[in-house]
C-alpha cells in the first residue's frame, strides 16, 4: 500500500514539473511568434460627426414648401481595416411653407435610428454607401417608422475626416410617404 502512495506522489509529481516546464518554455522573451502569440480583442472605433445640409423636400411635402436646412449628428462604430461599420444617428430638417401659401405651416422633420455603412473605397478618398431604418415625427403627421438611404464621400485630414453626403429619407406616413433629400457637409473626428 505504501508503495503504491509513493508510486502516486512521484506520478503526481513528474506530471506537474512537465506543466510547469511547459508554461515556462512558452513565457520566452523577444518578439512573439505564431505559436507563442497571445490573441488581441479586436477594437472597434468610434467616430462622432456633426453635419449642416440643404434640405430639399419631394413628393407631397415638396408641394407646398421650399427647401429648408438641417442639421445631424452622429456616432460610428466600425473595426480597423473592415468595410461595414454601424451608425447611431439623429437629424432634424426644417421646410418653410412656400410664399403664397396660406394654408397649412413649416414643418419640422426629426429623424432617429441605425445606419449601416459600407466603404467602398478608402484611400485617398473614403467612398461609401449608407442605408438604415429610423423613426420619424414630422410636424401634423405624428410619428410613423422609415427608412433611407444614400451615398457619400469623406476627405482623411489631420485629426479628422470631412464628408458630403446626400440621402433619402422616407418617412411612412398615411397616404403619400413624406420624402427629403438633404445634401448634407460635415466632419466626423
């Protein structure tokens, strides 16, 4: 029986110096290799922008009232080197009744919700393509679901990126949809 303990004790033993010549053997110093790598989490990014646009209204909103202005923000996470990313972003558009009109008033247009961005090219110009769903509360019209969608192009400078974009915004509302088309600049740090 004692023979058979000690047989144990030193399997037991020669089992864990060969672990712990193992980890020792593979905590080397220099540069790592493949095979002694650790994994890295891999980081997204975040962007945040702010944009100022020319906002022209279509459809039915177009005919009785004029282009107008707006203005967004946004914040977008993408991970290095990949060509999707997703965007949290807010705008709100502003069209005055047309002069002439007396009835009716200007309408306000606020638009919340997710954007997917796909770059189709990122040197030296960013060229990319946008396409999302939002909720929308349009002034007399209340708050109905939508969706847009458009393209753009960003400029990399010191510390940030400019962008001019242009979308279409549908917003589903009874009868006619309401549709904008704002031509927007902005910048994205």
């Amino acid at each position: 029986m004692r023979l058979r303990t000690t047989l144990s004790t030193l399997t037991l033993g020669a089992a864990l110096t060969t672990v712990a010549a193992l980890t020792a053997g593979a905590q080397t110093s220099g540069p790592a290799t493949a095979s002694t790598a650790v994994p890295q989490p891999v980081q997204y990014y975040p962007q945040y922008g702010v944009s100022a646009a020319i906002a022209v209204p279509a459809g039915r909103l177009g005919d009785d009232h004029a282009a107008g202005y707006g203005i967004g923000g946004l914040v977008e996470f993408g991970f290095p080197n990949q060509p999707y990313a997703l965007r949290a972003e807010g705008m709100f558009q502003r069209f005055a009744l047309k002069s002439g009109r007396t009835a009716g008033s200007d309408v306000n247009l606020v638009s919340v919700g997710p954007t997917i961005v796909y770059r189709m090219n990122q040197t030296p110009a960013e060229t990319f393509l946008t396409g999302g769903i939002a909720i929308y509360h349009a002034t007399d019209e209340g708050t109905r679901p939508g969706f847009n969608f458009g393209t753009g192009i960003g400029f990399p400078l010191t510390d940030f990126s400019a962008v001019a974009e242009i979308r279409l915004h549908v917003m589903l509302a009874d009868g006619k949809p309401i549709l904008a088309l704002p031509l927007s600049v902005g910048v994205r740090f």
